[in-house]
C-alpha cells in the first residue's frame, strides 16, 4: 500500500512538472500507458468518440504531431514476412494474417520464409526494398493502422497525371 501512494505521488509530480514543460518523456509516457515514439496526435483527437476525454491533455503531451500528410513517406509496395512456425509466438500477427483485413491493402503481400520472426518490408515500384521494421510486438490494429499511413492507397496513383500503368 505505502509503495502504490508513493508510485501515485511521483506520477502527479511527474504530470505536475511536465505541465510546466508542455511534453512529457518517454518514461512519463510509458508510465501513462503511452508509447511516445509511436503515438499519433491524430490518435488523441479520437479519445472523446470512446469516451476517454479525461485522457486526451496527456494524449496531447506524449503524442507526434503529423507534419501534413506529406511529411509521411508513402510506398507503393509492402510484404508482411514471418514464418508459420512462429505462430504460436505471435498470435497478433497471425490474428491480422488469418482475418480479412490483408485484403484491403491490394498492394500487400504475405510471405512465409521459414524461421523468420515478423517483419513488414516496404518497397519502392521496382520492388526494391526501401525499409524493413521488425513488428513482433505489434497488435493487429497497430498493424492496420501503419499500412493505411504508410501504403500507397489507388486514389495516390492518379493514372492520368502520371501516365503509369500499374
């Protein structure tokens, strides 16, 4: 009990001495049940929707700002890679691969290459790999969510500008 109050307290002195400071760390973050490196500000701006206003000026304080939808890098290709073995390990991602939600990123792929813990490869038009993220801890919305930020949706490609035929 007298460990719970002195957590409780250094958790308001902490939300007190960052409300000084506009921003929280990554600690304070943590500590709040909020992971700072991957928080969208966006994000916060949906709390109310599931009635967690109260949560939402912390939110604010933990969170990325988007710097316009073109400070995102987009790619036109993506393969999601694991190895079916590991499963059992990752049932978040087997969860995403087994449910429906694959299918409305056309230009995603899954690959099964034996041994392999999960990653997300994102590739240019070539096909060329550009990024790989390790995604082992990520929970299937979390996974979701990135391709919709980061994949090339058909209304990017506009034919007719461009010329290209996909």
């Amino acid at each position: 009990m007298h460990r719970l109050i002195i957590f409780l307290a250094s958790l308001i002195f902490v939300v007190l001495i960052n409300e000084c400071n506009g921003s929280f760390t990554a600690e304070d973050c943590w500590a709040l049940g909020m992971n700072k490196a991957s928080l969208l500000c966006s994000t916060c701006d949906q709390l109310p929707k599931y009635d967690l206003e109260f949560m939402k000026e912390n939110c604010l304080n933990c969170c990325t700002r988007e710097e316009g939808s073109s400070a995102i890098k987009r790619y036109p290709r993506a393969s999601l890679e694991v190895c079916t073995c590991k499963f059992g390990a990752y049932p978040q991602i087997q969860a995403f691969i087994k449910s429906d939600k694959p299918h409305k990123f056309p230009n995603l792929t899954i690959r099964y290459v034996r041994g392999l813990d999960p990653i997300i490869k994102l590739m240019d038009e070539s096909g060329n790999v550009q990024e790989v993220l390790a995604i082992e801890r990520w929970d299937t919305d979390t996974v979701e969510e990135f391709l919709k930020t980061h994949l090339e949706t058909d209304s990017d490609r506009d034919y007719l500008r461009t010329n290209k035929i996909y």
